[in-house]
C-alpha cells in the first residue's frame, strides 16, 4: 500500500451512538448513519477511505465487526453500509433487527486505506471494486472529483447482478456532475451486458483484456481496490506483471475471517513449571502484565485479552488494523499484515492479533 497521510494516530475507542437513519441500499444491504454529538465531534472526523468498528451484545455475545464508511466527510453524522454474509451474525442483525433510535457502540475512525488525497490533484485513479467493496472506494472518487477540476476518476465495479449494486443513486449522481471526468464500469457475473468483456466472472482473462482495452494501465496515475483477497492479489499481480509501481497502488481487503466467526481470548491455562513469556502492556496510560506459556503459541492480542477484555480489535484477521501496537521491547512474528505500512513496522509497529512473541519477554505500548 502507498504511504498515508492521517497526522498523529488516535487509539481507537468506543462510544455509544445513536443510529439516525437506516437505508436499504440492495435487498440484502443497508446504510447505516450515527448520529454524532457535538463533544464527540473531534473524536469522529476521518479521511476517504477509512472503516468504522461496530460492537454489540446479541444472544449474549459480545460480536464486532468492521466497514467502511460509505459517505464523504461531514460534521454531525457518519455513515457505514452493511451487507449480509451468508451466516453472518452481525450483519444478519443489523439487515433484520436494528432500528432507527437504537444505539451501538461505535470504534473511532480507523485505517490506512487512504493518502493525502490531494497528491491526486489533475491525475488519473482507478478504482477497482467487488461487491461491498464499493464503500470506501465512492468516498474516494468523491475527493478525487471534487478536488480538482482535472481530476479524473475510472471506476470497475464487479458484481453479480444490476439489483446486487449498491449505491446505484450516489453512482449515477457522480456520472452526472462528472461526465467527462467520472467512468463507470459495470461487470455483472450472473447477467448479460451490451459489451461482452463487461458479462461474466471478473477472472485473469477478463481482467487482462480489460486493463488492455477498456481502462489501458499506461494511461493511469493511481489505483485503488477493494475486495475480496483473491480479487485484489490478482489486480496486484497483473499491475506489478504491466510495471505499475506498488508506491501506486492502494488496497484494502475484505475480512479475513469466516462468517460469524467472532474473535475473543482463547482460555490459556497456566500450568506450574512450564516455560512462559512475559508480556507488558500499557493501555489507556494503565500498565498490565500476563503470562503466557510457550507451548500454547498464543497471540499478543489473546494474552492481552485474558487480563485487560478492552484491549483494542475489530477483524482479528490482519486486516483492519484497530489491534495496532508498538513493540517497545523484546520481538515477535507476525503471520500475516493487511493493515500496517512498512514504515510503521519499522518504527515498530505491529499488528497484536497476528503477532507471536519470540522472546522470553515482551512489551507492548497501545497507546504508542
């Protein structure tokens, strides 16, 4: 991902909003707009580009999950969009339960699919998009419109049919303030198009035809994507294969966890005389200690949870990077990393849910 722009990092932390306005975006999708009190003002303004963490309680668990806000910038609201996965708890509750008046409690704006945008002035992006992956890309092209009279803006968008294409009024508003300057194009899998490269599956084949005739690589400045990891590893492969510059190319993942799968602190026994890994911590200005044993190859992120519930995350996946921490001393490994830029790991920076302690003891600051 490209280098970002987002001033000094605020730890992410929940508040209680209201939910203002429900939306129904497709027969399985829905916007979801928080009211925003004037003293939390500060707390909820954000970039193009960057998610929200909703957390709630249903059936007794504790359940949280990520998405990206959906509007551009805007004093006393925000929004996310919700879609249904198939035997998703969450999303299946906020389609079919939740109501205008209800509260939830609301992560800061986080993530690091974003730039200073205005880089873009006059310059060419395309955004490339899957599903509901067209939420934080829309909030993007909005910026890069908006921002300069020169700016232009291709959008691929992929889904299965016309009626599963969320935001089609906010799309078409775009294509009208912008004609010359705003492209769209649809790729429907289950559904006839006029041109034949935009009908069928957006495979390897597809793609590359597409990126030769439709929206030629040579001609573009930036690229944004979204979507599901095997959609945007085969963007980034074929625009590395065209010489593209990863400096250029930004991209953000869907989850990676399973539907309904719900993140929390294994139970790690402590067992006498076994070998254990100190880990420190410091959140919220409190310092914290665990211990955990080495033979349960437990995360810094699960450790972190036996002793201190409010510990930060959202995906637990690599992904959203809410569990972000600094490594003050001692090291880890990190399995896998969707979320930090390499000059945060250098400065070292880590993701707690995908990182294993290698030394016999570890500290960690969250509020680094």
């Amino acid at each position: 991902m490209a280098a970002i722009n987002l001033g000094a990092k605020k730890r992410a932390t929940f508040h209680e909003l209201r939910v203002a306005e429900l939306r129904p975006l497709t027969d399985s999708s829905v916007e979801v707009t928080f009211e925003v009190p004037d003293h939390l003002a500060d707390d909820y303004r954000y970039l193009a580009g960057q998610h929200l963490a909703l957390r709630t309680t249903i059936d007794g668990e504790d359940l949280r999950r990520s998405y990206s806000i959906c509007r551009p910038p805007a004093d006393g609201r925000i929004s996310v969009a919700v879609k249904r996965d198939f035997g998703g708890v969450f999303s299946g509750w906020v389609n079919d339960e939740l109501q205008v008046g209800d509260t939830l409690q609301v992560m800061t704006p986080q993530g690091a699919f974003t730039s200073n945008l205005d880089e873009l002035a006059g310059r060419h992006v395309v955004g490339i998009a899957a599903g509901s992956g067209i939420t934080p890309i829309i909030t993007m092209a909005h910026r890069v419109l908006e921002q300069s009279d020169t700016s232009r803006f291709d959008l691929l968008f992929t889904n299965r049919s016309t009626t599963d294409v969320m935001f089609v009024e906010e799309l078409a508003d775009l294509k009208d303030r912008f004609p010359q300057r705003f492209a769209l194009h649809h790729v429907l899998s289950r559904e006839q198009r006029s041109a034949p490269i935009l009908s069928g599956r957006l495979d390897e084949e597809r793609l590359r035809t597409i990126l030769k005739s439709v929206i030629p690589v040579t001609m573009t400045d930036e690229w944004v994507l979204c979507g599901p990891f095997e959609l945007v590893q085969l963007c980034r492969d074929l625009l590395a294969e065209n010489e593209v510059e990863s400096s250029r190319v930004r991209f953000e993942l869907f989850t990676t966890g399973e539907p309904g799968e719900t993140p929390r602190a294994r139970p790690v026994e402590v067992r006498s005389g076994e070998k254990t890994i100190t880990i420190d911590f410091t959140l919220d200005g409190t310092s914290a200690s665990v211990e955990s044993p080495v033979a349960a190859n437990e995360t810094v992120l699960n450790a972190a949870l036996r002793v201190r519930p409010d510990v930060p995350f959202a995906c637990a996946g690599g992904v959203c990077g809410t569990c972000r921490a600094r490594v003050i001393e001692g090291s880890v490994s990190m399995t896998e990393n969707y979320a930090l830029e390499a000059d945060e790991i250098e400065r070292g920076y880590v993701l707690t849910c995908q990182s294993h302690p290698q030394s016999e003891r570890l500290v960690v600051d969250y509020d680094a």
